[in-house]
C-alpha cells in the first residue's frame, strides 16, 4: 500500500471499528447493566471488557491467517460469510433493533460485575463475530505486517473512546435523549450495511480471481 493512500485506509478503518462497536449506542446497554454499582466498579468493568475486546481482535488481527490454515478457512469465504453477518448488525441497527450478534445477556446471568465484563460486556457485546470479521477483512485489505499493526493500534484507540464513553455513561445519559442515540444507531448501521456489501464484492471477486473457471 502507498503511503499516501494510508491515511485514506486508516480512516477507513476507523469508521468501520467505531461502527462496529457502536460506543454510543452501546454506552446505554453498559449502563443498563452496571449502572447500579459505584464509579470505582464502574470504571473497573469498563476497562476489562475493553481489554477483554482489545485483545481478542488482536489476536485475530496477528494471527488469523495462521487460524485459517488451520482450519482450512480461505479468505474470500470468511469475506462472503463475514459481509452476511456484518449486514445483519447493521440491518439490526437501522431498524433500531439491538443488533443480534451484539446482544447482551441479562446481568442475572453474571455472578459478579467482573464477569459481565468479560461477557457479555466484552464478548460479544463488543468483540463479537462481526468485530472480529471486520478486522479480519481490513487485515486481508493491507499488504504488510506494518499496516495490521496500525489496524491494532487504531482498534486500540476505537477501544480508549469506547472506555471513556462507558466511564461516562451515566452524564452521557443525563445528557442526550434517547432519539439521539438512536439517531445515532441508525447512522451506524448504515456504515454497517456499506461496509458489509464492500466485502462481499471482495470475497465474490476474489473467488473469481482464485478460481476463474
């Protein structure tokens, strides 16, 4: 990749993780399910299921070409099934559903907030199946082990702004009114929906490509 076109895919980038994760529209859902314990929790949890985020699509991100071969998964399959399921998320959001790899269990279901952190805070509230295909794709898109590295690291920064959204949930929702983070949703979900038909036309054309007879 030019270096000149990096700016361009980095903020591509951007805008898909931040669309993905969806800090806003999820900043109700973490407040829903933590916002009865105090700011010490509050923070406590927001930073692990972050973390927890980070670190699973890092992992994916580093090594997921190893997983594949693993697996025997090529890319252009995981492209193909990657661009339903990130379709769906943002089909979900534009009807302003909760998306249905996004949702979160009940906090009952937890037995303490450091597990809810985990999941369904961290999994799959926000390192979910579309998260992880949406890495995987933009991974795919680079042409070097220094641009994945820049996907991590803007991956990180998408994480901090979903740490601190969350660490602030409670003004966020004293705030604005729920319309706007609905608004917000929807616009998410239509970044989704794009993002999700670009790779499609990614993973038809590779296949062609790979197999032109």
């Amino acid at each position: 990749m030019a270096l000149t076109d990096l700016p361009l895919f980095l903020s591509t980038v951007f805008i898909g993780f931040f669309a993905i994760l969806n800090p806003i529209g999820n900043t109700p859902v973490f407040l829903s399910m933590v916002g009865e314990g105090d700011k010490r929790i509050i923070k406590k949890v927001a930073f692990k299921s972050v973390a927890v985020a980070f670190t699973i699509i890092a992992i994916f991100s580093l090594f997921g070409h190893l997983i594949f071969r693993l697996f025997n998964i090529t890319l252009p399959a995981f492209q193909i099934a990657g661009g339903i399921i990130v379709f769906f998320i943002g089909y979900d959001l534009l009807q302003g559903k909760a998306a249905g790899a996004h949702k979160a269990k009940d906090k009952s279901a937890a037995s303490s907030y450091s597990d809810l952190a985990v999941s369904p805070l961290g999994i799959p509230l926000l390192a979910g199946p579309g998260t992880i295909t949406t890495a995987m794709n933009f991974v795919g898109q680079g042409e070097s082990f220094l641009n994945t590295i820049f996907i991590v690291l803007v991956f990180g920064l998408v994480c901090v702004i979903t740490y601190v959204m969350f660490i602030l949930s409670k003004k966020i929702a004293d705030r604005f009114r729920p319309s706007i983070i609905r608004t917000v949703s929807r616009i998410m979900g239509l970044i989704l929906a794009v993002i999700a038909v670009q790779m499609l036309i990614n993973g038809i054309f590779n296949v062609i490509k790979e197999y032109p007879y």
